[in-house]
C-alpha cells in the first residue's frame, strides 16, 4: 500500500501531532507500506523555523524508511489574523505543489489541524482519483473560537465551511474520541462515515519507572521531593497560570515542589507571573529530549492535565496518553463534561477537579499528598489503562485496517475502532471514578466495555 501522509506537523516537533504522526508513517513501514509525508517546515512550539531548515523552499530526506517532503511557511511567533492566512496560505500552495509531483499514492491519510489544509488535499484527492482519510485531531473552528483564538466574523464563517468542506471531501473521518464523534453527528456528518481510532503512546518507552536515583530528579534537586508536573504546551487553552497560584496557596509545605515544562519563550511570562507573586516554589524548566521524556514523567508523584473552563468538552491532551503509560496519578484540571475528564474518569488513573481553580486544585494535590496508597492506586490504574486501550501497536493496525478497507483490500477487525453508538451513549452515562475509594479504583471491566467495547 502506498500512503501519502499530508500533515502540517511532523518530526523533529516534540510534541501535538508532529510525534503521533511520526509513529504512524514509521509504524506503517514497518508493516511493509510505503509512506511518503507532505509536511512543513518544523516550526512547533516555537513557531520559528528551526535553524537547519530555514533558506529553504523546499527539502526533502528520508527517516526510518519514510520520504518527507518538506516546505516553506510563512511562520511568525505571535501571528494575527492576517499573520495566520499566510501561514496556511503558504502552505497551503507550497504543499500541494510536492503532493502532485511524486509517486501517486493509493490512499492519501491527512490530519487536522491545519483546517485550510483541506483544500490542497481534495485537489490531491482528484489529481490522482485516489481516497482520502481524514485524521481529525480538533475541531476547528469551534476550538479556536471558545479560546478566543479567533474573534473575527468573516473569519470564522470561512473556517466554518471550510469545516463542513473538509468533511465533506473526506472518503472517511478518523475521530480520536466518542465526543468528536457526536459533535459531528450534530453537523450532519453520517455516522457512517467515522471511524473511532484513539490516538496512542509507545507503552515500551513510556513506563513506570522507579523515582529513586531518578537522573531527571537528580539533575534539577528534586531528591527527597513530592514532585507535581506539568510538561507541555503553554498556551490560551491550558490554564497553567492556575499551577503558579495553587503553588502560591501550597507554599508552606516545603516538600511539594511544582515543576513546569515547556516552551523556554511561554516560559518567560511564567517566570514573570512567579515573580510577581514572589512563588519560589515553582521550578521552570525547557523541554526535555525524547530519550529524556520517560524519565522526566518518571520524576512526577502526581502528574497534571490542565485546561481553560472555556476549552470545548471535546478537546482531548495528547498528554493524557503518555502521563498514564508512566504510571503516574493524575490530576485534571478540565471541563467536568470533556473528553480528557471522561479519560481520566473511566480509567480509574486520577482525579477531575474544577478548572481554573486552584483552591480545588490545591485541595487535590493536598489528597494525594496525603494518602500514597490512593496515589499508587491511581497510577496502577493509568498504566494497565493505557496498555489496555492506548498501545501505538493496537491503534496503527486500526488505521492500517481502515486505509486497506477503502483501497479495497479486506479489513480486518480490530479492537481499535469501535462502535460508536455504544460509546457515545455511554460516555454520557459513565460514573465518576475519581470519587472511588482507593481500594475501589482498578480499571472497572463493565465500564471499559461500555466506552471501548470491540477492543
């Protein structure tokens, strides 16, 4: 099977899409399919070229037997309206110049976010008659909006039919949780034309590990510390001003220490807001190495999801994945009807606690604190979780599956794509697990049925 993976993101961005893509088109390879991605130049999170591809209009190498194809974006670190139509503008036009000029793909797999992207995917679509699944990893552009990320009207009338052309123009949509799917539904989309694939993490890499001679702890003098992370993006949507004031309220206990890792720019307004309320026990810290990551979760006692109460329900971290194969407790701060609350509920690995408010998030940290048993409950609990549902093997066979069964090779069912009829009624039904005992918290088989019930 030949694949053309058209994705904004790609390898060497550490985090969002760009790692869950680089897996995929590897996974696949190895499975013997031949993958060539259309990408852009790596600019994520900084949103600067990064140094060794700047000057250049296009580039192309192959990594781990896949060919990329790489090309120029008008990028700017704080872009606006008309900063953020040349950045899709650019390419939108560059892309789809290297799509057209190699090999003719029999399928062609592409991802959202960028959303103006669906516009030189379709015209790829009909340039080489080929089908195309969509791998919808947001919804824009009502995420963008809520956050504020977009306020103009005429532009979001014109992200909302390029939306409803996206979808339109896919053979099929990949939807990474029950909520995206449901929210299509509302739109219209039949439900026929989705498929459920969650999106994964290496379980192989991604483990417990133990917190004593911890190189991350031994490194940055956490040794002897109940160490509460957050690792990821700084951004609108997160909420992580929150930690900073929680940290403020927690401050008496020289034990817990708060550890923040990120963008080193994001991280400068942090250290301001430290600052300004004289916080010292916050330690702000650049983002780790891939071969540093599973160590870096490793250091964590309890492990931090955190999102705005304006974030859409169906906003899903890709964190959440990685923070339960470490096996780690984690504390969401998250809308109470969103997905990252329904993963974490369901999967009995942490507590859900009103976002942006860090007297409820305070009180959480204070529990596990304070009961270790619940804490190690909570993270046993994650991991057999994400071994369970989250695996990279089980959902890059899902898509293998899906992209054979529309070239018309024969589909095998696997226990990545689900019902979605049974999910979304379930999900709206599932009790809160983070209300359990500690000796009540295991991953419950009934409720795993409900939500993920042909894995």
């Amino acid at each position: 099977m030949r694949v053309l993976l058209y994705s904004y993101n790609y390898h060497p961005e550490p985090i969002g899409i760009a790692p869950l893509m680089t897996e995929l088109a590897e996974g696949l390879v190895k499975r013997g399919h031949q993958v060539r991605v259309v990408t852009a130049m790596p600019n994520y999170p900084e949103r600067k070229i990064y140094p060794e591809y700047r000057g250049k209009i296009y580039k192309s190498e192959v990594r781990n037997g896949v060919e990329i194809d790489r090309c120029f974006v008008a990028v700017r670190p704080q872009p606006g309206l008309i900063g953020r139509a040349l950045l899709d503008g650019s390419f939108a036009v560059l892309s789809l110049v290297k799509a057209v000029s190699g090999w003719k793909p029999d399928i062609i797999l592409s991802t959202s976010p960028s959303l103006p992207a669906c516009l030189p995917v379709a015209a790829t679509k009909a340039f080489y008659n080929c089908p195309v699944v969509l791998s919808l990893q947001d919804i824009l552009p009502e995420a963008a909006v809520q956050t504020g990320l977009i306020s103009n009207k005429l532009a979001i009338r014109i992200f909302e039919r390029l939306e409803k052309f996206a979808y339109a123009s896919a053979t099929k949509i990949a939807v990474i949780t029950p909520s995206f799917a449901k929210n299509l539904i509302s739109k219209g989309v039949p439900e026929r034309k989705l498929a459920c694939i969650s999106n994964w993490v290496d379980v192989d890499s991604v483990k417990p590990l133990p917190k004593e001679n911890n190189p991350f702890r031994q490194a940055h003098g956490l040794e002897g510390k109940f160490v509460v992370l957050y690792s990821g993006n700084i951004a609108r949507t997160q909420g992580v001003r929150t930690i900073i004031r929680t940290a403020k309220q927690m401050r008496r206990n020289p034990t817990i220490q708060f550890v923040i890792v990120g963008e080193s720019r994001q991280l400068g307004e942090l250290r301001t807001l430290c600052d300004d309320l004289n916080v010292k026990n916050v330690l702000l810290l650049p983002f780790v190495s891939e071969a540093e990551f599973p160590e870096m979760l490793a250091a964590a006692d309890v492990s931090l999801i955190m999102q705005k109460k304006n974030v859409v329900g169906f906003n899903m971290p890709s964190k959440t994945q990685k923070i339960m194969a470490s096996g780690r407790a984690i504390i969401a701060s998250v809308p109470m009807q969103g997905s990252a609350a329904e993963a974490v509920q369901i999967s009995g690995g942490g507590l859900v606690v009103t976002p942006e408010s860090p007297t409820e998030l305070t009180k959480a940290i204070q529990t596990l604190y304070d009961n270790p048993h619940q804490r190690e409950a909570l993270g046993r609990c994650g991991r057999q979780f994400a071994m369970s549902y989250y695996s990279g093997e089980q959902s890059i066979n899902a898509y293998e599956s899906l992209l054979k069964s529309l070239i018309g090779e024969p589909y095998t069912a696997n226990t990545s794509v689900f019902s979605l009829n049974s999910a979304i009624a379930s999900a709206s039904a599932t009790p809160n697990a983070s209300n359990l005992s500690s000796d009540q918290l295991s991953v419950k088989p009934a409720l795993e049925h409900h939500l993920f019930h042909s894995r």
